[in-house]
C-alpha cells in the first residue's frame, strides 16, 4: 500500500510540475489536475491498473490514491502559501470592530487553525480556490485603491450603508479575511448539500445564518461580523439585498479569481481579461447573485485601467 | 532539404531587395545624368537580376508541372507575375540592351530606321514598368499579420491595383504610339523628320551639307559624318566616351551622310515617368501593408480569431473588443453575439460542469509510457 502511495505521489507531483500549470496556485493546479483526471478516467484507467502504477486497482481506488496523494502533495505548497499570507494580513480591524476583543494576533492563529481544519474537505478547497488567488495577486489592493478613489457605488455601501467604521486598509483587510474564510460556507453536516443546490456555489441565506451558527464556536475570537460577512459572500444579492458590501466584493472577487491566469494576456482585438469577466459577470448578475452595481463599478474600474 | 529550401527562398528576398534598388537607381541614373560607367554596371546588375527572376520563374512552374500543380501556381500563387516580371524583360528591355552594348554599337537599333529606332526604344522603357511587379513578390514575403486570410485579402488588393496600374500604363503607351499622340518622343521625331529632309534636299540639290548650320537647327544632333569622315561633334571624343552609352544615341543615313542624335531627353523623359510610376506602387504598396492590412486585421480577422478560441478553447472566455466606429459591420454584430450571448451561456455552463483546464492527455502521455 505504501508503495501505491508513493506511486500515487510521484504521479501527481510530477502532474503538478507540468509547465502549463506553472502560473496558478496550489489549489487552481489541485482542481485543474482532479479535472482532468475525471474527463479522462476511460483513457487513464487502463494504464493506472497496470503492475506500474496500482496493480488490480479499480478506477475508484485509484482515483481515492491519486486525490489523497494530491491532497498531501497540494499541502506542501499550500500551507506555507496560507501561512505567508496570514503573515502579512493586518488584523487591526478586529479591534477596530470589537475593542473589547482579545486582539488580532489570536484572531489570525485561530483563523490558521481553523482553515487548516476545514481545507481537509475536498468541497472546501474547492471554494477556497478564488479567493486564495484573489489575496494571492492582489485583486483587493488593486480594486479597493480605486473605489477610494472613485468614491463611487462600492465605497458608499462599505463605509455608509454597511457602516464600517475603518480606514481603507483595515477594510481591505477585512475583505480579504472574508474571502480566506468563504470555505466556512462548507462547515457543518450539510454543508455539501448546501453547496450542491446550485452550480454556482451560492447557498440560500437561511443556510448561511446556520453556517454563522455553526462557525461562531470554532472562530469564537473573530467578530461576528466578519464570520457572517465570510458565510454571505455564497450567498446570492437577489435573494438577501442587505448582504454586507464586504461579501458582495468578496464573492465577485473570488469568482474572478477562480479561473485566474496571472500571465493571460489579451489578443489582438480582444478585450482585457478583467473587462471581459466583469462584462460577462454583469450578464450573468443573477446566476451568481453578485451585485450588479458593485460589477459595473468593477468593470469602469478595469476598463479604465486596461485591466 | 529544409535548409536548402530556406537558402533559395531567402536569395529570392535578397533579389528582389537588390532589383528594388536596382530599378529605381536606374532609372534615377537617367534622370540625373549619371555617366555612362555607373549606369552600365546597372544594366548588367539589371540583366542578372531579370536572368535570375526568368530561372526562378521556370524553376518554379517545371516544379509546379512535375507536381501537377502548374494551375495553382500560375494563377492562384501569382505564376503570371512571376512570369511577367521576368521573361518578357531580358526579352524587351535588359537583352537587348545588354546586346547593343556587348556589341560596342547601336548595331541592334541602328540598322532600323530612326523611326524605328524610336519606336523600340519607346517598348523597351514601356516594358521597364513591368519590373515594378516584382514589388508585388516583396509583399508576398512581407508576413506583417499572422492570418493567412488576411494576407490573402491584401495581397489580392495588391496585386490587383499594381497590376491594373502598370497595363493600363503599359496600354496607354502603346495606344498613344499607335495613334501618334503628340508627345515630346513625336515633336523630337517631327524635328528630326525635318532636319533629315533638309539635308535629302540638299543632297538632292547637290548642295553642301553646312553641319555647323544644322547644329544649331537641332540641339539633339551630336555628330556628322561624311564618308565616313566627321565634319561635326558637338562634344569631344572624351565626353562621349564618357557620358554616352550605346542606348544613348541613334542615328540615320542619307546618302553618304550620316547623322547621330541624342536619345537622352527621349529616355529621361521616359525615366522620369517610370519614377513617378515607381513611386506610386511603392506608396500603394506602402499604404496597403501599413494602413490597410492592420485596418482588415482590426475589422474582420483578428475578431474572427478570438471568436474562435472563445468557442474552441474551454478556458478561454475574452470578450471581441467592438470599436465604436465600426460596430455595426456585420463581423462587429456577430462580435456583440458572441459577447453577449455565448460568452455568458458558456460561463453558467463552465461553471456548473467545472469544465475547462489547461491539462491534456498529451501533457501526461510521458508520464503513463515511464
């Protein structure tokens, strides 16, 4: 068995090493290989029970070795990854939030354990595909400095509507915490079914105030508002129009990030490839459940910027 | 095979730089008034150059024979320009140009009668023009846009311009021949037709031919001879020798008289509108890689080539950039479609499939084969 392991193992990593997954992080590299792997089960199954690889396996036991070997081999690229970004993240905004509150550095070890834990579920990575892209290349920086400049849509629902007594870079902190904990959403007994309801991983806001629930305990430092903020951002504007501007950007932020090529560039005679997401973004508004003002601010944003 | 292959396709690029070059100076040469050394190191530069193009011509079209393709190659890879700039011009205009030198005299155009003389001369220059083509093969090599659609369009544009430039010259000039459309070629022939019958006259008459009196009558006539003995030259022997080459100069006898008249002015007129003719293609051509062949890009292929990775690449979902101005063309209006509705559509559907991904069984073939 452990020498199936091992197999598994060098089999993935050298999956992973391929060059055309060079620019994406672990986990877009993660679900690009488990992709591929299910697309191409008829053709891989055949050789993967062969004595070189898992000797009588059946497609299933192979496919359990591969995503576990995967798993392990994502991980050691991934935690330092989370690790590195925790590091840098300012978490002054919870004392800002809760002045009462024990302080951010607990905040921040809490929120290392707590996605430790919950990026064991397959679902969970799954979500947590964007937004650690999102943090990884800078998409809140990019986007906030600009709302600020603007003082337009997205900067009258974060500091007016939704009341964020914080400066620019303690709400950009904020969001960003928002989009690390989004795979809260998968927390819970029946969070897959959540998820499941629809293709595009928004979740109905009554399951989210049972996500809330659930979390408060395992995040029992974080403030209240930034676990409702992470758990809201599945949840679709046209259901729950008092959704926290936090998650609105969160949840835009992190389906942009989801497909992410940091080193796509446009052809001639195309658009941009933010100004052609955001475009397309504002047509599926509803589908996602984004908030089309915050998408159309977004798109003038990259379409100004040539992004 | 390939190298090779590459060697002769890069030495036709190097030729048709050098006939390029050749071309104009030669004709500029005239112009200006160059001596006769340079001038004929042109001549033979341009003879190479038309031996060159007529082999490479009938190189290509055996291969093409051989391959059973001589059809695609004559009409649809430009064979007819290919044998248009190359065989009827050592043919008309380097050959016998080059002949008229090698044999150290006017032998070629000399022994027709100045009439004549003229009327060849005027052919020869006409069919000058035809090298002009051989920009048209500079511009098949020109690779400015990755489409072959577009290149396609523009080369066609092209050659049809250049090509529809140059008959219609060509056309023209023999029309006007024809009919004797008056021209400064037909008032130099009506003064020397009036300078030969004075001097008919004269002999008739039994007169004296008075050289130095004709000389004045005709700023063209160089030279006088009588018996064989010259009684005028308006230059000195150095002069000749140095400025006056075999196609410079004619000449027509009358009894024992013979007569040499300047051809310069004829062929520097001539010169002059091959220039302009030069310049006119060079700026087509110029336009047309320039500004026309990034319009046609910007306006049909390049929208055509987006709409084609959006629909056959899974990961690949940028929108068609529709420019304001053109957005009512109907590659602009699929363009809108295809953002509009095929991009959205294939978004809610990438999404709920999860499907799209860079890998493919070809990336992990090595891996299944160790």
């Amino acid at each position: 068995m452990a020498k199936e392991h091992d197999r598994a193992r060098t089999f993935v990593s050298r999956l992973l090493a391929n060059p055309a997954l060079g620019p994406l992080t672990p986990l877009q590299r993660e679900e690009q290989i488990i992709q591929f792997l299910h697309v191409n089960a008829a053709a891989l199954a055949p050789t993967l029970s062969t004595p070189g690889f898992f000797p009588g396996a059946s497609w299933s036991q192979s496919l359990s070795l591969l995503l576990s070997a995967l798993v392990e081999e994502v991980d050691v690229t991934l935690m330092p990854r989370l690790e590195e970004i925790l590091a840098r993240m300012q978490f002054g905004f919870v004392a800002l939030l809760r002045p009462q509150s024990s302080g951010g550095e607990r905040v921040r070890d809490q929120i290392r354990e707590y996605l430790r834990g919950v990026l064991r579920r397959m679902d969970a990575r799954r979500v947590m595909t964007g937004p650690l892209a999102a943090v990884s290349y800078g998409f809140v920086d990019r986007y906030c400095d600009q709302m600020w400049a603007r003082k337009g849509y997205s900067h009258f629902e974060l500091t007016k509507v939704q009341r964020l007594r914080l400066g620019r870079e303690e709400i950009k902190a904020m969001i960003e915490a928002t989009l690390l904990l989004k795979p809260i959403v998968c927390s819970g007994s029946s969070a897959t079914a959540g998820l499941a309801e629809h293709a595009s991983g928004v979740v109905q806001a009554q399951y989210a105030e049972r996500v809330v629930a659930a979390a408060r305990e395992a995040l029992s430092l974080a403030p209240e508002e930034l676990i409702r903020s992470a758990a809201n951002a599945s949840v679709s504007f046209q259901e729950n129009r008092y959704i926290e501007a936090t998650a609105r950007m969160a949840a835009i932020l992190s389906w942009r990030c989801r497909s992410y090529q940091p080193n796509m560039r446009a052809d001639r005679g195309a658009d941009s490839p933010d100004k052609s997401w955001l475009s397309v973004a504002r047509r599926n508004y509803r589908f996602y459940g984004f908030d089309v003002k915050m998408i159309d601010e977004l798109y003038s944003i990259a379409a100004e910027n040539g992004w | 095979m390939e190298h090779r292959q590459s060697f002769w396709e890069n030495l036709v690029v190097v030729a048709i730089a050098l006939v390029l070059i050749q071309t104009f100076l030669d004709d500029f040469a005239v112009v200006a008034g160059w001596a006769w050394a340079p001038r004929e190191v042109l001549l033979y530069v341009g003879l190479a150059l038309d031996v060159f193009f007529s082999v490479e011509f009938l190189t290509r079209l055996y291969f093409s024979f051989i391959r059973r393709r001589t059809g695609i190659y004559f009409w649809h890879e430009r064979g007819w320009i290919d044998l248009l700039a190359s065989l009827p011009l050592v043919l008309l205009s380097s050959g016998p140009a080059a002949l008229a030198v090698w044999s150290g005299s006017t032998i070629a155009l000399g022994r027709a009668s100045l009439l004549n003389v003229l009327k060849v001369v005027k052919a020869i220059r006409i069919a000058r023009v035809l090298r002009l083509l051989r920009l048209l093969k500079v511009f098949a090599r020109i690779r400015n846009t990755d489409s072959t659609m577009a290149q396609r369009h523009v080369a066609k544009v092209a050659t049809l311009s250049v090509t529809v430039l140059i008959a219609t010259v060509m056309l023209l000039g023999i029309v006007f021949s024809v009919f004797d459309v008056p021209s400064l070629e037909t008032a130099y022939q009506s003064r020397i037709t009036t300078l030969l019958s004075t001097v008919e006259a004269d002999l008739d008459r039994g007169a004296p031919i008075d050289a130095g009196e004709l000389a004045a009558r005709e700023s063209s006539l160089l030279a006088v001879q009588r018996e064989g003995r010259t009684v005028f030259s308006r230059f000195d022997s150095d002069y000749y020798a140095r400025q006056v080459g075999p196609n410079d100069y004619g000449f027509a006898e009358r009894g024992d008289v013979r007569l040499f008249f300047d051809l310069r002015p004829v062929n520097r007129d001539q010169s002059r509108s091959n220039l302009i003719y030069f310049a006119i293609i060079v700026v087509t051509i110029g336009s047309l890689l320039f500004a026309y062949s990034p319009h046609f890009a910007l306006t049909v292929t390049d929208p055509l080539h987006v709409m084609t990775r959006g629909i056959t690449e899974a990961n690949y979902s940028l929108e068609v950039k529709v420019p304001r101005l053109y957005r009512d063309d109907e590659v602009f209006e699929l363009a809108r479609a295809y953002n509009e509705h095929y991009l959205p559509l294939k978004d809610r559907r990438s999404a709920a499939s999860a499907d799209g991904f860079d890998l493919s069984m070809d990336d992990v073939q090595g891996l299944l084969d160790d």
